[in-house]
C-alpha cells in the first residue's frame, strides 16, 4: 500500500467517522425530545384531574417547583389548566428544566 492509498483511507475513516457522529448526534437529540414529550404527556395526565377538580372546587393550589420554593396560587386571573398548560409548554420548548408539582 502506497502513501497516497493509506490517505485516501485515512480521509475515508475520517468522512465516515463525522457522518457517524453526525447521524448519533441527530438520533440523540430527536430520543431526548420524545422522551421529554412523553414526561410532559405523563406529567399532564397525572395533574389534570386534580386541576380541573381545582378549578371546579375554586380551590387554592400549593405549587413548588424542583428547587424546593412553594407557594400557592388561587385561579382568579386564570384557570389552572391554563397555568398547567404553561407549564407544559415551556417545558417541552425545554425553556423550563423541571414541571411545577402541585399539592392540593
């Protein structure tokens, strides 16, 4: 094997090893996304009976968030389902790190 076959191999390995970081990179990024959809589908389905039962009830909400502030919250500006879905929604646009938790 002469030089210029062992750099044609050489930049062969090279390509190859940028398209496969690439292409784990792309598959990493897309897993994440669905796994954070499917926390904040979780999430939705475990909250929205004690919300809409909040809601209903005109109830007060204790919120705390992941790092251990609370504070609670009455729904005369806005519904609780909107404020849950907020919440939701930053989460996935993943402008939030962790969902409000809420203790009724």
């Amino acid at each position: 094997m002469n030089a210029i076959e062992k750099n044609k191999l050489k930049v062969i390995l090279v390509i190859t090893s940028i398209l496969a970081l690439v292409f784990t990179a792309i598959v990493g990024v897309e897993y994440l996304d669905k796994k954070r959809k499917d926390r904040a589908l979780k999430y939705y389905e475990e909250i929205a009976i004690t919300v809409t039962l909040a809601d209903m009830l005109e109830m007060e909400l204790e919120y705390s968030d992941n790092t251990g502030k609370s504070w609670i919250i009455t729904n005369q500006n806005e519904s609780f389902t909107d404020i849950v879905s907020q919440d939701i929604a930053g989460y996935i646009s993943e402008k939030k790190v962790a969902f409000i938790t809420t203790k009724s």
